[in-house]
C-alpha cells in the first residue's frame, strides 16, 4: 500500500484563490483591504523567514501588510506599546506576535494585552475559552488547517476515532475541541509522549494527528492499515527538520500529509482565513 497524499501545499493554494476572491470584495465595498500585522522581537533567521512568507501570502490574496519589527532586547514596554498602536489601528484587521520570544519577555502576558477580535493566530486565551464553548471566535490556524484538509480529501470525521498525539497548546489541545464539534463529529482520544500503550490507542484510530515533536515517534507498526495520518510534529536535527511520522509509516497510511508540505501551508492559509473572516465580522457590523 502507498499512502494517498494529503497535498497541503495544492490545498493551500486553492484556499487562497477563494480567499483573494473575498479580499476584492471586501476592498471594493470598503475602499480598504484588509491588513495583517506581524510583531518580531529579535533576529532569528527561522522567525524571519516565517514570517516573510506570511506576508508574501498576503500579497498573494491582496491583504494588505503591517511590519512591526524590534530588537531582541526590546523592553515590555516597547512592545506593548507595539500592541497598543495594533489594536487601535483601524488598518489592522488582524495581527499575530512571533513565537518564541526572548527569554525576557513574557509570551502569555504580550498574548493576552493584544485585543481578542485582532488575534489572528487564535490562540488568545479568550478566544480559546470561546473556542471550548462554542462561541464564535478566531480559530487556531494549525488545527484548523488539519480540519479543511480532511474535508477537502473527503475523510469521513463523522464517528470516526481521531487519536492526537501532542498536549500543546498550539495544536494537541484545541484539536479535540475543533473534531468534537457537531459539525466534525469525531470521537478524539488525547495521547502524549507519557501515555501507556500508546501503540494501541494509535492503532485503534482511523486518523492519527501527530504533534508532539518527538521524531519518528509514529511507525509503521503502531498503524491501522489504511488509516489517515498527518505529521505536525517539527523538530530542527542536523539533518534538517524531522517530523513526528517516520517515513516507512507511507507503506501502511491510507492518507498521508507529510512534513512538510502537509498542515504547514494549511496553517498559512488559516491565518489569511482569519484576517478575512474579521474583516467580514466588521463589515456586517457597520
């Protein structure tokens, strides 16, 4: 058996000619395009280049772009004033802060001053309160992008046993939320790098999300044959980075998104999905 790929960088690309669509709309009605923010605080090439990429993103779907870049020994005041002028700049639909930060620098507290509406990477603790409600609000961008895949490869999620391997906030813990939704119906078991048994509960699911950055946590034999799995771990080696899936798992995977190529572009065409979304939310507000 080799494995169907889930292309995320095919999907991704689909996304956002949809989403360039809506950006025209919302451009002509308003004689604005919507905006995303970026805050980077210091010099790390890996954030740099992330970073530039969202942005090239967003010169593809026509949104526009805001740069707020400061040294890594930028004080908290220096970027909470950047956060400030943010939240108050009617250009800005949206906006994300790089993750890490410097050491010095407290990522839950930038996290939280930044207003909720504006959070383009959905994981203010608002808006995951908001999240394990019900309520809506802008989702997390790599969980989400792991739900359109499947949906866009039609994997059945309705009654299906999803295991999540990974309790990060970023993707492990809010996944759950999204799949168990009425609209995904899944059944979601959470595992973790301390889980016993873990090949068990892996081969008890028909779709493995693997994030726990622990490479080549998942093998082939730990698999259901035909099971739809999607590597989201990342861990940088000196061979590069290495996902959570090791690669003979193709041989018995019915669907494979791999890494990369798989969730990551999704993750990008989430963002712009929230910046356009907000800036939806505002126009049916006026």
């Amino acid at each position: 058996m080799t494995a169907q790929l889930l292309d995320g960088k095919a999907t991704a690309a689909d996304l956002r000619r949809e989403l360039a669509e809506r950006v025209a709309k919302l451009t002509a009605n308003s004689g604005r395009p919507p905006g995303l923010g970026t805050v980077l605080v210091g010099d790390d090439p890996g954030s740099h280049a992330y970073v530039a990429g969202k942005h090239r993103d967003c010169a593809q779907v026509g949104i526009a772009s805001l740069r707020r870049e400061l040294p890594a020994d930028a004080s908290r005041q220096q970027v909470e004033d950047v956060i400030d002028e943010l939240n108050a700049d009617p250009a800005c639909t949206g906006y994300i802060v790089q993750l890490p930060l410097p050491r010095h620098l407290d990522g839950g507290a930038v996290l939280e001053r930044m207003d909720p509406a504006k959070d383009a990477d959905g994981l203010h603790p608002v808006n995951l309160g908001r999240l394990a409600l019900g309520v809506e609000a802008p989702l997390p961008c790599t969980p989400r992008g792991i739900v359109e895949l499947l949906r866009r490869y039609e994997v059945p999620l309705a009654g299906a046993r999803v295991c999540v391997i990974g309790r990060g906030v970023t993707v492990g813990r809010p996944i759950g939320l999204l799949l168990t939704r009425r609209s995904e119906n899944a059944t979601v078991t959470l595992c973790h790098t301390g889980t016993k048994g873990l090949a068990w509960h892996v081969r008890e699911a028909e779709i493995v999300v693997a994030a726990a950055g622990s490479p080549g946590l998942i093998t082939k034999d730990m698999l259901r044959p035909g099971a739809a799995v999607l590597d989201v771990g990342v861990t940088r080696t000196e061979r590069g980075l290495v996902g959570d899936v090791h690669p003979e798992a193709a041989t018995v995977a019915g669907r494979l998104a791999p890494m990369p190529g798989g969730v990551g572009p999704m993750t990008r065409a989430m963002l712009l999905a929230n910046v356009v979304e907000a800036a939806e939310r505002n126009a049916n507000a006026v």
